[in-house]
C-alpha cells in the first residue's frame, strides 16, 4: 500500500490542461493547422455569434424567436428547403442518371452547364428567374392564365432555391454511379428481375448514402440563401419571407439583438437537422 500511494499522487498530479497541452505538443503540423483553421473560420464566429445572443437574456431571447414573425419565418425557410432539396434528390437521380448511363449531342455542354449555380452570382440568378417566371416571363406567361403564380410568392422562392441547390445532389450521385458494375445489374435481370426490382433493390441501396448527402447539401444550402431569394419573392411578412431576409431587415433596423437570436435559432435548427440526415445517411450505410 505504502509503494502504490506515491504512483497515485504522481498520476493524478497531471491535469487535464497539462494533458492537453501536451498532446497539443506532440500533435503532427497537418492536425495543428486544420484545428486552427476550424478555430478561426467556423468554431470562433459561432461561438461568438451564440455569446451574442445569450446577452438578451433568457426571457427576452425567448420573445424574439418565437415572435410569430419569427415562427413564420422558420416555416417558410425550413419547410421550402426541405421540400426543394427533396425534390432535388429525386430529379438529381435522374440527371445523374442520363449523363452517366447515356451517350448523347452536347452532353459535355450539358454536364457542364450543371454547375452554372456554382458559379453564377446569386444576385443574377434572382434576377434571371424573377424575369423567366414573372407573369410576362417565358413560363410565367404561359402560367398565369391558369390562375397560377411564382415570382413573387412562396413557390417562387422554392424554385430559387431549387435552382441553387440541384449540383449537390446531382454531383454526390454522379460519382457513385460511374463506379457501379454493370454486370451487377445484368446479373439481376439474369435472375428474372425486372428493372424497377433492379433500380430498387440493386441500384438504389448503394446510391442511398449519396442520394442522402447529396439532399443535406441542398437543404443546407437553400436555408442559407439570400441572394436569389430577396429578388424573386415579395419579402411580405407571413407570406414567403424567409428567416435570413430577416436577419437583414433587423440588421437594417439597428436590432443587432433581434439579428443574432433569429440567427442562432436558425444555426441550432439547421443543425439538428443536419444531424438527423447524418443518422440516417449512416444508418443507410449498413445495408450497403
């Protein structure tokens, strides 16, 4: 007992800070950069972001997010990302699908022109769409005698924000589907299968895990958007204002308060559900 005491103390001498800070010591030079990187491009700004929030105190932080122009905001930002994003994964399958599968004039243009949302000013691609889909636009003209309007209303923000977000999807698939065997899917119709029991048992679990990253890119990515959205919709309050427009008016207003609550909800609801993909991306990848 006598001899066991001393290693005890000596053990138990080491803090966690000196653990840590050792460790940081030791760490390779490729782990020392990425964690300051993450600490000044993502972990500070949010960290500060949320510290800034908690100063107005519980009641009032309360008060403002769940305003119900906040709540309203929430519904029209989350609900037409989630629903763009979906409708995305489906139709980004199927352009995945054609440009790998098939051989066809201008493809190349085609397969370039996926990632025009990319590279084309977000600003623009309101503009372009607010002219495309107004009553005397190209689609919007041919819309509107059926009593049907997009440009600025709530399905018109949906529309921006599939237009933004459909090369996420259509480029996670795409890489997946060029490294499946086709002996695989041959193999299955040897078998008596029929192509939709081929795409549904065969095809589609593998592509899954993709087809799920592909959609939390999208739908991460139409909740952040701004650009595209301020010029197609009608920014009307209960109607189809989206919650980072009003994060902007707020900012315009001096309510540098109300800005930052409405922001951290947005951050801590993106965030759970972005974990909630997450599980069940991985939880889709156990059937692979």
């Amino acid at each position: 007992m006598a001899v066991s005491s001393p290693s005890f103390r000596r053990t138990s001498s080491h803090s966690p800070g000196k653990v840590l800070l050792t460790s940081l010591i030791h760490m390779p030079w490729t782990w020392r950069i990425m964690l300051g990187y993450l600490l000044v491009m993502l972990i500070m700004p949010v960290t500060a972001m949320l510290l800034r929030a908690a100063t107005v105190g519980p009641a009032e932080f309360w008060r403002i997010a769940t305003s119900p122009l906040a709540l309203s905001t929430y519904d029209v930002t989350f609900t037409t990302s989630l629903i763009a994003a979906l409708i995305d994964g489906v139709f980004g399958v199927l352009i995945a699908w054609v440009l790998v599968r098939y051989d066809f004039p201008l493809k190349r243009f085609i397969d370039a022109s996926i990632d025009l949302p990319f590279a084309l000013p977000t600003a623009v691609a309101g503009l372009t769409l607010a002219t495309v889909y107004s009553n005397n636009g190209w689609i919007g003209s041919l819309l509107a005698p059926l009593g049907i309007k997009i440009a600025f209303t709530r399905l018109g923000v949906g529309i921006a924000m599939m237009f933004i977000s459909l090369p996420f999807v259509v480029r996670t698939v795409q890489p997946v589907l060029m490294q499946m065997e086709r002996e695989i899917e041959e193999a299955a119709w040897s078998l008596g299968a029929s192509p939709l029991q081929t795409f549904w048992r065969v095809i589609l679990p593998p592509l899954f895990p993709a087809i799920l990253t592909g959609v939390a890119l999208g739908f991460s990515r139409a909740v952040g958007e701004y650009g595209s959205t301020v010029i197609i919709s009608s920014n009307t309050p209960f109607r189809d204002l989206i919650a980072p427009i009003l994060i902007f008016q707020r900012l315009e207003q001096y309510d540098y308060a109300g800005a930052t609550v409405i922001g951290a909800v947005l951050l801590l609801i993106s965030l759970v559900m972005l974990l909630i993909i997450n599980f069940i991306q991985a939880w889709g990848k156990q059937y692979d």
